[in-house]
C-alpha cells in the first residue's frame, strides 16, 4: 500500500528531525530509554513498520522534549499511520505485494520496493541491462536465466509477477521516470533476436510516454560520469502531510551487493553525475530512433 509506505518515511523523517534538534541526539540512549534495542528506532526513521506503541512514541517526544506543536504533529502522523494500517489489514495487503517474493529477491531490495512504491520521481542509469521497469517476461526470463540456469520455472514465473506488479506504477501520471541507458544495454543479447527486437520495440514505445523519458548515450559521447559510477536509481518522493520535504535515496547495485546513499555529500555526488549524463545522452527522439534500428537489425 503505497500510501501507507509514504506515510511512514514521513513520520520516520519527522521523528528524526525531532531527534537531531533535541538535546539527546543520539540514537541508542533514545533506544535505551524507551528499553528498546537503537535498530527499533532506526526502522521508525527509516520508514519501516514496527512495533512502537503510542505511550512508547509519547514517552519519546517526551525525551526529545518536542514542543507542543512538534508534539501534536508527530501524534497526528502516527494516527494517519495506524488508521491507514487498519484499513491496509481489513484489504489485505498490508505487508505490501512484494512481500509474497521476498525469497525471490536480495536481502536489500524489500526497502528499494517500498521506496519505489513511495517515490514519485525516479531517475536510473543502467549501462548494462535493460531495467526491471521497462522489461518484457520473456527479455526478464532471460535475465534470470543468465545467473540462475536452475532456478525452477515456479520461482521464475513468481519473478516475473513481482515485475508486472512494479511495472504498474507507470501507468500512474503522477509518477515521472526518467532513464539513461548506455547503448551497450541496447547491443547486448541478453535473449534471441526474436525476444531483443520486442523488448527494444517495447522500449521505444513506453519512452514515449508523457511521464517517461529514455535517453540512449552512445558509444561515440566518450568519457562519461556514468563510467564511473554504474548502476544506480535515485529515488524522489513528494512532500509529506507534516510539510516536509522527504530526502532523496540512491540505490546503487553492485556485482555481488548493493547500497543505499542517503547522505547529502552522497547524493550530490549522483546528481553531478545525473547533469553529466543529461549532457551526453541522446536526446529523447534521437533515442527512440537508434532504440528503433537496432530493433530493426534484430528483426531482420
């Protein structure tokens, strides 16, 4: 439920707000008043469901010694939050639809889905592969055969689900995308010529859309910031019910691993790279062009 998940980056925020401006700012003696252990606090702030009760959180506000004001809004958000909770439950689906594949996904990518599904604007550089978003099953099927040849066909079809599901969000105006994709994920045969032209097509035609952008940078634009810094999704998110502006995350994907940045130094460091690579990349209908040949080239 995505609203749930924003409501709760929200108070997780606003709640480490009013730590960082209390005179105990440390995590674990906030955790050690409460007598809980600090990562019960770190999953508040960071947006994840807990099992805080609301004389805890009082008793919290209490140590942060909020002001009245602060207090009243940190008791609201935490209403907004266990209403929309209830209703989440009487659905259904309150833990989130990822949560049926967890076992299907890296340790870390349950916190990238609930922050996608809160992000209203995401910006991805992938110089590799096609991203999830944008992938068709039988380009996704390929992809998961690539690094796991014996995975059952079970557990590859619940994949694909997960990936239909995450792929709803573009049919929302209210979400923007943006992509940059180096020409290599293009040129690279993931599958059969067959399945590459459908995908490539499917690009061309999603990146057409009012809330999407794709741009190509191509093998001639030489030396880039992308080079350098791989794959990685920005996530954006709108302003909250406090009033507060949500910072952006970055999830940058490794080999073997993956991270999150959420450390201001951090994030401007990616978002040079995001100018930097708005500078070399394709422009949209150039990209939907080249996206187009190749496609073509597959086909015939």
């Amino acid at each position: 439920m995505a609203g749930l998940t924003f409501s709760r980056l929200d108070f997780g925020n606003f709640m480490q707000g009013l730590r960082k401006r209390a005179p105990h700012t440390v995590l674990s003696r906030a955790a050690s008043h409460l007598e809980v252990t600090r990562f019960v606090l770190m999953r508040v702030e960071e947006g994840s469901p807990t099992k805080l009760t609301t004389p805890q959180l009082e008793s919290l506000l209490d140590f942060y010694e909020a002001t009245p004001v602060d207090r009243a809004e940190a008791l609201r958000l935490w209403a907004e939050i266990r209403e929309q909770d209830k209703t989440a439950k009487a659905q259904g689906n309150s833990k989130g639809f990822w949560k049926a594949y967890t076992d299907q996904v890296a340790p870390n990518f349950p916190k990238f889905l609930r922050l996608e599904g809160a992000a209203d604007h995401i910006i991805a550089h992938q110089p590799v592969i096609v991203p999830g978003l944008f992938q068709i099953p039988d380009y996704r099927r390929a992809i998961v055969r690539i690094g796991e040849p014996e995975l059952s066909v079970v557990d590859l079809e619940r994949r694909l689900e997960l990936t239909a599901h995450r792929q709803a969000r573009i049919e929302d105006a209210g979400f923007r995308l943006e992509v940059f994709l180096s020409e290599a994920v293009l040129r690279n045969r993931a599958g059969s010529a067959s399945v590459m032209a459908t995908q490539l097509r499917w690009l061309a035609e999603v990146g057409d859309r009012e809330n999407v952008s794709v741009q190509v940078i191509p093998f001639s634009s030489g030396p880039h910031p992308g080079m350098t810094m791989h794959t990685f999704t920005m996530l954006r998110f709108p302003k909250g019910a406090s009033g507060m502006l949500l910072p952006p995350v970055v999830y940058a994907e490794g080999a073997i691993g993956s991270t999150f940045h959420e450390h201001e130094e951090e994030i401007g460091q990616y978002r040079q790279a995001i100018d930097g690579l708005r500078t070399v990349a394709l422009t949209e209908g150039a990209t939907r062009d080249l996206v187009a040949q190749v496609a073509k080239e597959y086909a015939s």
